[in-house]
C-alpha cells in the first residue's frame, strides 16, 4: 500500500513537472520552441515544427493522464518514452559539443544541455516506471 502512494505522489510531481513544462514551451513564439528544436541537429528541419507543437501538447496530456486512474499506466509509459527520449537527445548534444538551450520548460527557465540534465532526465524515467509498474 505504501509503494502505491508513493507512485501516486510520484504522480502528482510529474504532472507538476509536465504541466509547467507544457505552460513555458506555450509561452513561447512557435519561432523560439522551433529553434530549440533545431538547436539539437538531431531531426531533419522539416519535422521541426511539428515535434515543437507535438512535445507540448503531448506534455499537457501526460500532465493530465497521470491523474487519471484509467489513464496512469499508459500516461507513465508514455513518460517513462518521453524521458529516454529526452535524456538521448540531450546526452547527444553534449556529447557532440553542443552548447544549445534545452527548451526544457520553455519560457519559464533557460537551461543549457549538460549531462545533469540528461541524468535528470533518467531520473523522470525511472520514476514513471515505477508509477507504470504500481498503477492499479
């Protein structure tokens, strides 16, 4: 029972996390979430507009689905996706000497890519696994 409210306090902190990383990409002129993008040399330029409006509205439904009893296991799949795909795009850019803005919570905070951030990243991973794994 312990393990289950700590996925679900988990929970409740992802979807923090997501709802204001959902807010400050929305913040943002489609012109700068597209330059984030771009700013990982990773995509091909013309999938960069559609990944800038898919990643925050993805974001908001992850933020919604994790408080959904119907809805967690999947949303916290999705996360856990989100995450690994996140953490190997900046892990990438670092790797490759990049020095560009991660674009993680738009608007709101400016960060560069560093291996925190992708070790961050991981760390999101293996809480939305846990959640995965103790949703009823």
């Amino acid at each position: 029972m312990v393990s289950r409210g700590v996925a679900l306090a988990e929970s409740w902190l992802l979807t923090l996390i997501y709802a204001a990383s959902a807010y400050g990409k929305f913040l943002q002129s489609s012109h700068q979430r597209v330059g984030d993008v771009q700013g990982y040399r990773i995509l091909p330029i013309k999938w960069s507009k559609p990944v800038a409006i898919a990643v925050p509205v993805l974001e908001a439904i992850l933020a919604l689905g994790l408080n959904t009893k119907q809805t967690r296991k999947g949303s916290a799949i999705a996360s856990t996706l989100l995450m690994l795909v996140f953490s190997g795009a900046i892990a990438s850019a670092v790797l490759r000497g990049l020095t560009n803005d991660c674009g993680c919570f738009g608007a709101l905070k400016a960060s560069r890519v560093s291996l925190k951030v992708a070790v961050r990243d991981l760390v999101l991973a293996a809480v939305s696994t846990h959640i995965a794994i103790k949703a009823d």
